[in-house]
C-alpha cells in the first residue's frame, strides 16, 4: 500500500456526527466492531425520524383512507395525501395527479409495463441499456414476448458508461419507449439522460428513467429531465420499504388502461361496468402503503432538512477519498470509472472471490454488497462472475472507508 490519501476538511455546514446520530441503526457493534454500513445501495438506513413518522402514524391516525368520515380517517387521508404533495415537491412533479405511489420502482416499472405496454404490437421495439438492473429488463423482456415486440439494448463500455454513438440508430420509427437507469446501481455511473431524452423526444417517443440510485444522492427535477416516467424506492432514500413512486406525465398517464383493479381506482362499479377513477387513484388499486408513504414524506423532510445539494457535495467527496484509498491496494481493479458517478465503488481483488471477501469484511464489522448486484448482462459484459461493492452515503465516514481498505488487507492476508 502507499500513503494514505489527503483528506479533506469536513464541510463545517454537515455535521456528521450529529448526522451519525440520527440513524439509531448506525450505532452498534457488528463482530464486536463498529458497523461500518456500505451498502447503501442495496437499502439506505433510516432516520429516528422517519421510524417515529411511521410509529406515530400507526399510534395515532392509523384508519383506511379516501373513504370515511370519522376522524382518523380524516388524518389518515390527509397523512397519505400529504406525502403524496411531498414527493411532488421533490420531484418537481407539476401536479400531484403525476405521482403514484407503488410498492418501489421494480412494481413501478411493472406498472408501466403492464399498462402502457398494452399498446406495443408486433415489430415495435423497447429500448433498454446494457446497464439496466433487471428491475429494468425482466419486465420488458417478458412484455416482449406477450407481444411480439423486440427488445433493443444501449450497449455500454468497459468504464461502465453508456456507449450513444449509434443512438440515433437504436431509436427509430418502430421504437415504443425507452427505458434507462439514471444512475448505475453497480458503477455509480450517472448517465446523460438528457440526451437520450431529447434524441428519444425527437421521434415522439416517450422515456421512462430509473432514479432508484438517483433519488437519494442529489437533486432531481423530472420537468427538468423532461422524461415521461420516473421511477424510484423509499427505501433507498432513506425512507421504509414497501413503498415507492411513478411519477407519469398526466397527458400520457391519461392515455394509460388501469394496472391492477379493484377497490380505490373506481368511480363507480355495476354488473353492467366499471367507470374507474381520475388520476393518479386510478393506479392505486386497494388500501395502499400508507404507513410507508407518511415515511416516505418523513425522509423527505429529512432529506431537504440537510439538503440534497450539502448531500451530493458530501459524497463526492467521499467517492474521491474512497476512490484514491482502494486505488492503493494491491491487486484491486475499481470496475466503473465514469467521470461523473454516484458515490459507489464496485471493485474486484486479483484472485480473491467476492463473496468470501463480503464474509470477511463483514467479521471486519464492514457491510458490502457482493455478487452481481442485480445486473447479470452489465457483468457478462465485462467477463465477471460479480464485484464487491461498497456503496456510500452522506452518513459515511473516511474513517469507515479507512476501515473498509483495511479490512481488506486483511482479506488478502487471509485469502492470500
Ligand atoms: N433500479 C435500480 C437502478 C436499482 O438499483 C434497484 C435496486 C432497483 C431498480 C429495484 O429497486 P426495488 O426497490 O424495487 O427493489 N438495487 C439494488 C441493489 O443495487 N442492491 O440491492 C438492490
């Protein structure tokens, strides 16, 4: 190894400490060490104020929604409703109308699927990426095969980018929709969706992005995106599991037959027919994840409490430190070096297998994702059966990625 890597000052505006203190979960010993929680990307721990959202929620106002009279229902209603205008917010969503709460972005994108998908025809082709989760492939693929269409891929490169040079070659007059990640799960790579916004909108053709690894490292506006479909989870945004968001454009949601049916999504209901409800209740069919939204509003708070701009600084400058820390031990190879990232480090060790690696590191009393991450064809692509990745968020500290260096240094000596 060579010297340790400069640090950098902390911002004195970030707290990390009194941040640090905010996440009950961050506080105990994992192996009799410290937890050193980086895996962030998999699902973000959640602040004391998003577990008493929740708790106060089911203590105090907790009734079914959009239906009675009395009181709590009243609250609870207003709770759900509330959050909805939240997410709205961040977002920059024009209307609440345009936000629709799902159990995260996986049924998001089932959603779109399913519904929005009903038009595709044989011949018309979905374009995804070579960098997609399968959260983003599985479902077109099997749209594909109800329907006849052809699923297309953006490939990438071996830095874990987007390669757009035949761009205007993949989107044509049979394209349907394209649907690409926002930010990489496995590289932190964050894409130019604009520009695959803009070539896709050049044909009329709308494009859905994965924010799942956008949402909680720093701002984003979907007018500003210009995208049709935004999809993201909760709890990866420092919010509850279980819940999560499509945001549509009204004009295109409008066009769109229900996902699934049943109770909350009707208007009225006869033998004869059903006449189903205005947007976006027409998407949420039975009694939705309040709970989970009134957290998901609470991180919200949260998230703008400390600010997302003071967030995204804050891990850049982590990504920084970290990246020059693992470029120091011998034999690592980080695996996604896109110039602009998210901060997460996928890496792999010469003759070291991840998955013992992750078992190490976590008797090291430091949590890291190991295996494919959910991209089996961004893996294939570059020839490897899975990477370790340390995932980071604001709540981080150098000293955790000073552990996490040397706790691999350990790895090699006991693997080695
Ligand atoms: N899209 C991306 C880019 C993701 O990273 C994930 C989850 C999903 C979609 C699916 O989200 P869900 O909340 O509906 O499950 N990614 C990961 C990960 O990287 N490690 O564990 C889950």
């Amino acid at each position: 190894m060579t010297a340790a890597p400069e640090r950098r000052p902390e911002r004195p505006a970030l707290d990390i400490e009194a941040i640090r203190r905010d996440f009950p979960i961050l506080q105990q010993q994992v192996h009799g060490q410290p937890l050193a929680y980086l895996d962030n990307a998999a699902t973000s721990q959640k602040p004391a104020a998003v577990i008493e959202a929740v708790s106060r929620y089911y203590r105090e106002d907790n009734a079914n929604i959009h239906r009675a009279v009395h009181t709590l229902a009243d609250r609870a209603t207003a709770a759900y409703e509330g959050a909805r205008e939240k997410v709205r917010r961040f977002i920059n969503a024009g209307s609440s109308r345009e936000v629709v709460f799902t159990r995260g972005a996986t049924e998001a994108i089932n959603l779109v699927a399913a519904s929005f998908g009903q038009r595709l025809r044989e011949g018309d082709e979905i374009l995804v990426s070579h960098l997609e989760h399968h959260a983003n492939i599985v479902p077109w693929q099997q749209l594909c095969e109800r329907t006849g269409a052809t699923l297309r891929v953006i490939p990438m490169t071996a830095t874990g980018e987007l390669d757009l040079a035949d761009l205007d070659g993949l989107i044509n007059e049979r394209t349907r929709l394209v649907s690409v990640v926002h930010v990489s799960n496995v590289f932190g790579t964050i894409n130019p969706v604009e520009r695959i916004v803009e070539a896709a909108h050049a044909r009329e053709i709308p494009v859905l992005l994965d924010g799942a690894q956008a949402t909680p490292h720093a701002p984003v506006d979907v007018q500003s995106l210009g995208c049709d479909f935004y999809v993201f989870s909760g709890h990866k945004m420092y919010g509850p599991t279980g819940i999560g968001v499509l945001y549509g454009r009204e004009a295109l949601l409008e066009t769109m037959p229900p996902y699934q049916t049943g109770g909350d999504m009707i208007r009225t209901v006869s033998f004869e027919g059903t006449e189903f409800n205005e947007l976006p209740f027409r998407f949420e069919a039975g009694t939705p994840n309040i709970a989970g939204a009134v957290g998901l509003g609470a991180a919200v708070d949260y998230l703008e409490g400390v600010g997302l701009e003071r967030i995204a600084a804050r891990e850049q400058e982590l990504l920084a430190y970290g990246t020059q820390a693992l470029e120091s031990v011998e034999g690592l190879s980080i695996v996604g070096t896109a110039p602009r990232k998210a901060a997460v480090l996928s890496f792999v060790v010469e003759d070291m297998h991840p998955g013992d690696m992750g078992t190490i590191l976590d008797h090291q009393g430091v949590a890291v994702r190991t295996g494919h991450h959910c991209a089996m064809p961004a893996m294939q692509f570059l020839g490897l059966p899975g990477t370790t990745r340390a995932s980071l968020a604001f709540y981080n500290t150098f000293e955790e990625v000073d552990r996490l260096v040397k706790a691999l240094a350990f790895a090699r000596e006991v693997l080695g």
